[in-house]
C-alpha cells in the first residue's frame, strides 16, 4: 500500500454511492443537527437554490474538523488518493520551504510534512476556520514541521522553495469561458491562459530562483489545463511533460477529470513546443480534449465554420443507389484547426450531423480514421423496422476533395 492511501485510511472517509445517502452519513458522522444543515445546503446547491455564496458555504463545511474531513471523504476521496499519490511519487523533487495553498483542512501538507519531516511546510487559506481545522489536523496527527496561516496568496512575503495548489483553478477563479465554439483547442488554451496570468504572476514572486510548482487541478473545461500551463510557462515556469498525468474520478456520482503536473523556475520552453507536448501526452485517441457537437447544434456550427479544403467520403448503398452517410473532415480559417463530421441516419430515420474540432498536427490520423470506415448503424425506417448494419460488399466508397469558399 501506498503511504497515501495507508494515510487517508487512517482518516475514515465514506465515498457516497448510488445507493447511499449523503444525509444519513453526515447525520452519524455529526450529529443531527449539524448533519442536517450541510446536508440540506449540498441538496440546495445541487438544484441551484442555495443563498450561500461559495465562501459561506466552505465556513459552514468547516465549522468542525469532523464536519470538514467528513464532507470531503464523500465528495473527494478519489481526488485526494489520486493526488497525494502523485505528490508522493513527485517527492524528492520537494525541498525546503514548501507552501500550500488553499490548504483547507491541511490533508495535503500534513501529508507532506509526515513522509518528510526534513521539511518545512507551510499551509495558507482565506477561510479562518479551514486554518483553525488545519492546526487542529496537525495536532491530531502530532505533526511538528507544519503550519497554517489565514493569508492571500498576494499578500505573502515569504519565498518557497517548493508550491503546491491543489484545485484552486476552480475553486477561485471564473474558469468557464463564452468561446466560440468552433475554436481550436490552442486559441481555447490562449483565452484561459489570459484569465489565469494574474494568478500565475502570484506564484512566480513567491517561488525562490530554483524552485518547483506542483499543480493539481479541475480539467473542467476544454483548453482549461492547457491554458493553465501556458500562463505558467510566460512566467519562467517550464511544465515537465514527465510528471503530467490525467485522472478521472467519481464525485458524489459524478465523473470529474483532472490534470497534474509539476513545473520549474528558470526552464524556458515555448508555447508551440508546449502546444504539441500537450497535445502528445493528452490528445492521442479521437477525442479526449475537443469539443463534441450533435444534432441542430452540430449543423449550425457546421454552417458557420466549414470552408477550405474538405475531405469526404459518401457511402452508397449498391441496391438503391442512396447516399447512406458522409464521412468528412475540413480545415478553417485556423491553421491550428481541422473539424470532422459525420452525417448519417439516426434510429428514426431522421439525418443528424455530427462534429468534433480537432488540433492540425492529427489531421493524417483523423483522415485515415475516416478512410478506414467501412461500416454504418442505421435504421432505414422507410424500408425495415429493424436496425442493421451495411455489410461492406453492400457498399460503395467514394472519396471526394474539393474546396469550399470562406463563409461571408
């Protein structure tokens, strides 16, 4: 077992489940009273009624350490073992000072302070009782070599050698962006890597000249992260494509996806090189970073993007002549950009279109992808009431190329 996991074990966490109520956990963790009140709040929140801001609604978890540590044990266990396991295999990379910030209750730098007690750690948030439940953790655990400070980033005046930040992209920061959506994945990283630069400047005037960040953080929305690490590496703050790893975790019956990486002072590298050395560690199946449209929303982005040079492929049925489905991909006026569709025959019969915006550099992959399709699902409601697929010496494959005009 991990030193990670043998250390949450020791805290008693309970995921919730389908089947399980968050109430009745929180009620037996702590009592009625104090169990109903963070209970009846996730419930509010959750169906967007709630008239607690997000700050009152962190003091409320942290009236207690008990009520703290039980709300994250059903919302972030996942997140927790995922991240203390990495921050683990990261750590003779770890020297010093070291600060956490936003360090709630104090789970991950009482974590670091306990595999290495030759460091100094310091823990930082704006919630005073999340700092009172810090130090009451370290106590608890009888942790020497930490401790916790109500304080801003902005406002620190001390340098560190080492900075973890763990989920405080989401937590504090207006992340989720208006973009166009026919966008290319590099511009999606440029608008977030603009929002995110005042943050990445904070942590730049607190690390010392050789010191290393560890990110651990959402990747809620597409060009989030990359983003994120651009804004970084205009600091001075090289990302290691080494560390960085994706993870995808449970929340409370949700799947959420998040991205760790560590980066360093002083290592210069630019945005292109780290553009494809994104793109080669997260992007190497059709499609896990770009956005995916379907239907009237899919036809209208289709309308208003395609143009350049198209690459498509009808399948024709042999006995009928009919055009079962088109298999396409276009680049626009983004260089950086190529999109692919398919349309085809839903379950009823009906067309629908669907389409996915990729980066440049996959554009042979998607291309063979597409050639390689050799096979369609679709229920031709006018002729059987039975959903089938074209056998292959049914079909007849034709390619096209031809340019389309830019849009007026």
């Amino acid at each position: 077992m991990s030193k990670a996991k043998d250390y949450l074990d020791g805290f008693g966490f309970e995921q919730v489940s389908y089947s399980e109520n968050i109430e009745d956990i929180l009620v037996r963790k702590l009592g009625k009273e104090l169990g109903l009140r963070i209970s009846r709040e996730i419930d509010a929140r959750a169906e967007g009624r709630s008239r607690l801001s997000h700050q009152e609604f962190y003091t409320l978890k942290n009236t207690t350490l008990d009520s703290s540590l039980a709300v994250t044990g059903i919302f972030e266990w996942e997140h927790l073992t995922d991240s203390l396991e990495w921050l683990e295999a990261q750590i003779d990379m770890f020297h010093g000072k070291v600060l956490d910030i936003g360090c709630d209750q104090g789970i991950a730098a009482c974590f670091i302070a306990k595999i290495r007690p030759d460091l100094d750690v310091v823990g930082i948030d704006m919630c005073t009782e999340s700092v009172r439940n810090a130090q009451e953790l370290a106590s608890r655990l009888n942790i020497k070599n930490v401790s916790f400070r109500s304080v801003a980033l902005k406002d620190l005046d001390d340098r560190f050698d080492s900075v973890i930040a763990m989920r405080t992209l989401s937590e504090n920061l207006n992340t989720r962006a208006n973009y166009d959506v026919s966008q290319s994945l590099i511009n999606r990283g440029r608008f977030y890597r603009d929002l995110m630069r005042d943050y990445a400047s904070q942590i730049d005037n607190v690390l010392n000249p050789d010191g290393c960040f560890f990110s651990v953080d959402r990747d809620d929305w597409v060009g989030m992260s990359l983003g994120w690490m651009m804004a970084l590496q205009e600091r001075g703050l090289g990302i290691d494509a080494q560390t960085c790893t994706r993870y995808t975790q449970e929340e409370a019956a949700h799947t959420v996806s998040s991205i760790s990486f560590m980066a360093q002072k002083g290592v210069e590298r630019d945005e292109n090189s780290l553009y494809v050395e994104f793109n080669r560690t997260f992007a190497k199946t059709i499609d896990p970073c770009a956005p995916y449209y379907q239907g009237e929303q899919a036809a209208l982005v289709f309308q208003n993007s395609v143009r350049g040079t198209v690459f498509c492929f009808n399948v024709y049925a042999k006995d009928t002549g009919k055009c079962w489905a088109q298999f396409g991909a276009f680049t626009d006026d983004d260089p950086t950009s190529i999109m692919m569709y398919v349309s085809r025959y839903d379950e009823t019969g009906a067309p629908y279109i669907e389409l996915g915006n990729y980066d440049i550099s996959r554009k042979d992959e998607i291309l063979e992808e597409l050639y390689e399709t050799r096979s369609v699902y679709i229920r031709a409601g006018r002729f059987r009431a039975v959903e089938y697929r074209i056998p292959e010496k049914d079909m007849v494959m034709n390619r096209k190329l031809f340019r389309i005009k830019p849009s007026l």
